[in-house]
C-alpha cells in the first residue's frame, strides 16, 4: 500500500465518525485528532483506533455527541464528566474551558473524568500551547485489563498510563512537549514486534511468570505476561500517580477490582494549566527554554547516537516528513479500519470515493 496523503486519512476518518453517529463538529473533531497522531508519527492512536471505538460503540462503551458535565466549578478547579464521550471532542472541550479559565486566573487545576479514549495526550498539550499556557497531564487507562507491572509486581496491575508536558513558545508551538506511556514501551510497539517476527528490547517485558523475556509472541497473542513500568522504581512511581492522579483525585474510574471491567478504554486526565504570561514574560521564558534545548543539543552524541533530540522533536519531524510524502498505512491496519467501517453500514464506493481511489 504507498502512503497516504492525510487529508485522504481525513476524509476517510470523518466518514467513519459520521457512520458512528457523530455530529459534523465531533467528527472533525476526531478525525482532526487522529490524523495528527498519524502525522505524528503515533500511528498506534492514529485512524488504527477505529477498530476498537466501533467495537467500543457497538458494545455501548463510547457515546457520540456526549455533553460534557460541569460536576463542581471552585473557580481555580474545574470537575468535569465525559461519561463515555467520544474522547477527541470531551478533552478538547474540557481544555478549551480550561484554558479560557487560566486565561482569567492564570491557572487551572481541569479534572476530566470518564472519557471514552482521549487518544494522544500531547495533543491537549499542544491546545494548551496554542493558547500561551504550560501544562501537564496525568492520565489512567480505566475499563481495560491492566498492560504494565509496576516495580517489583510480577504481573500487569496498571495501564499504560500516559503523561505529558508541554511549554509553549511565542508563535504558540510547543518548544517541548515531553508525551509518554509511562510503560518501557506502548502496547502497539509490542504488537508491531510480534507481527515483524522480531524481539523487544531487553528490560521491557515479562512472561507469565513474571520472569524477564524478549519474545513478544504470547503476550501480544494472550495477554499472559506484562510489559514493565520505563526507569524502574522511579518511572513506576510516575506511572502509579497517574493512576492515582489521573482518576482517584478526578473521580473517574480507578483500575482497581472492585471497578468491573468491560474492555472499554476510559481516560480519565488531571490537568495543570498555567498561563505562561502570568508568571513572567512569555519571550523570556521562551528564551531561557530555547538557551536551556541549545545547552543540551551542543553535548556530544554519545556512541551509537549520530544526534540529540529534545523531547517533541521526532513528532515534529515526522508531521514535516508525513505531510510531505503522506502517512503509511500498513495492509492490515487498512483491512481492519474498512472492516470496522463496513460494520457501520459504509460501502465499498463510499471508502474508495474518502480514499480518492
Ligand atoms: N490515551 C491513552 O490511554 C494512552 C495510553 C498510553 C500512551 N498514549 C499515547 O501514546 C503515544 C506514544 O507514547 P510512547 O511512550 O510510545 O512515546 P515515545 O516513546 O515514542 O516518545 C515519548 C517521548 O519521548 C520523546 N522522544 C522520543 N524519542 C526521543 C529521542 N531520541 N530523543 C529525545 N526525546 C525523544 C518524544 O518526543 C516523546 O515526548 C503518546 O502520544 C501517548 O500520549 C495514550
């Protein structure tokens, strides 16, 4: 399959959307949002979510056109409820509401509890970015089994429970924008393993009985085994706030047993909004940050590295590189997004006409 052009990954992503029951609004929305994670270079929350939001549609577990609920509004600290909400459209309202917040107080605690998946957690960084705030993001993956084994566990207790952080600069691009599962690796990357017939890094997974291994092949097929929590105890600790943080502080849905689990996918998101500008000057802060990236990019890359990157760098070279040359999709991600697309009663020619094939 060569690549393709991302307003042809819109276009078929907003049909899919549509299909699913979603307004125009929301479906820009998403398929605005999973676009950029393809561009992004993160094709794991790109337009290869589809499969699983249909099946999560379709099982009652993501609900289009959701209202997003005001639970409390304490003035620096907004309570908000997805229930369920196509995640795309309830993160973004909710940061929306959190910025123009911080634009008045100079910052915000936003508690986003409940959302169907909210895709790539840079994404609501880069909002925030777009509006002159720094941010950060504590993230739980609610309703799923559980994917990581936090420090010392044999077995998977967590999701992959992402975190970011963004600073913006003056012409509202993040400077660095730092988005990560807390997990050694994503999911996805294990999946991709498996299919290529290839190990994983050492130090990124566990089997079954919670003994280290490089072969993907049982976990990514059964679910038997785990992968560890990125920097041992400390990254583990990160990983457990963002549980903690993400849906026991926000009141969403915690991943502890006595939460029945349906295989949906619920985020539920602590956000730390602060107005750039009420802190200092923008162009200074700018300035430092720039000084700060140059000071570490100067180093020396050490042996096996040809650069230093800053975090944020290998997505905005790929969104450069993929707007240019357009997105690869491989065979099977496209089989599996059709056939979910189909499911929805979309036709052949309809999805070739999105293609432009
Ligand atoms: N919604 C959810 O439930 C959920 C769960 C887990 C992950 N995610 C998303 O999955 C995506 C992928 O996460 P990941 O952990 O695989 O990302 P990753 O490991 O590719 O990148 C993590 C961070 O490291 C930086 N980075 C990467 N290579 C670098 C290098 N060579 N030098 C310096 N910095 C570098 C990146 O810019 C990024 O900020 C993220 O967008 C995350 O938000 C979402």
């Amino acid at each position: 399959m060569p690549n393709i052009p991302s307003e042809r990954l819109y276009d078929l992503a907003f049909l899919i959307a549509r299909a699913m029951g979603s307004s125009e609004t929301e479906a820009r929305d998403v398929a605005e949002h999973l676009v950029a994670a393809n561009l992004a270079g993160h094709d794991s929350h790109g337009i290869g979510m589809f499969p699983d939001y249909v099946r999560m549609l379709h099982a009652g577990l993501l609900v289009p056109n959701q209202t997003l609920e005001l639970v409390a509004d304490r003035g620096g600290v907004l309570v908000l409820d997805a229930k369920r909400g196509f995640g795309q459209a309830m993160a973004k309202e909710a940061m929306r509401r959190g910025i123009e917040r911080a634009k008045q107080n100079g910052s915000v605690v936003v508690a986003l509890r409940n959302s169907a998946h909210v895709g790539r957690i840079g994404h609501w960084a880069e909002q925030c970015c777009a509006a002159g705030m720094v941010s950060i993001h504590f993230v739980n993956v609610g309703d799923h089994d559980p994917l990581q084994a936090p420090y010392a566990c044999s077995d998977a207790r967590l999701g992959t429970n992402p975190f970011a952080v963004g600073v913006p600069g003056p012409d509202g691009k993040p400077l660095l924008l730092l988005d990560m599962a807390t997990s050694a690796i994503a999911f996805g990357k294990a999946r991709v393993a498996r299919n290529k017939g290839v190990p994983v890094p050492e130090g990124v997974l566990i089997d079954e009985h919670g003994r280290p291994t490089t072969d993907p092949t049982i976990y990514v097929d059964t679910r038997k085994g785990a992968l560890l929590a990125f920097g041992g105890h400390k990254g583990s600790g990160l990983a457990i706030l963002c549980e903690v943080l993400g849906a026991a502080v926000t009141g969403g849905m915690t991943i502890a047993p006595h939460h029945a689990r349906q295989d949906g996918i619920v985020n539920s998101m602590l956000s730390f909004v602060l107005d750039a500008s009420a802190v200092g000057d923008p162009m200074q802060i700018a300035r430092e940050t720039l000084a700060v990236g140059d000071w570490i990019k100067a180093s020396p890359p050490a042996p096996g590295f040809t650069e230093v990157l800053l975090p944020g760098e290998p997505e905005q070279r790929s969104r450069e590189r993929r707007l240019a040359e357009g997105v690869p999709i491989d065979d099977k991600s496209l089989a599996d997004i059709l056939a979910a697309a189909r499911s929805l009663g979309l036709s052949d020619a309809e999805l070739d006409r999105a293609l432009g094939r």
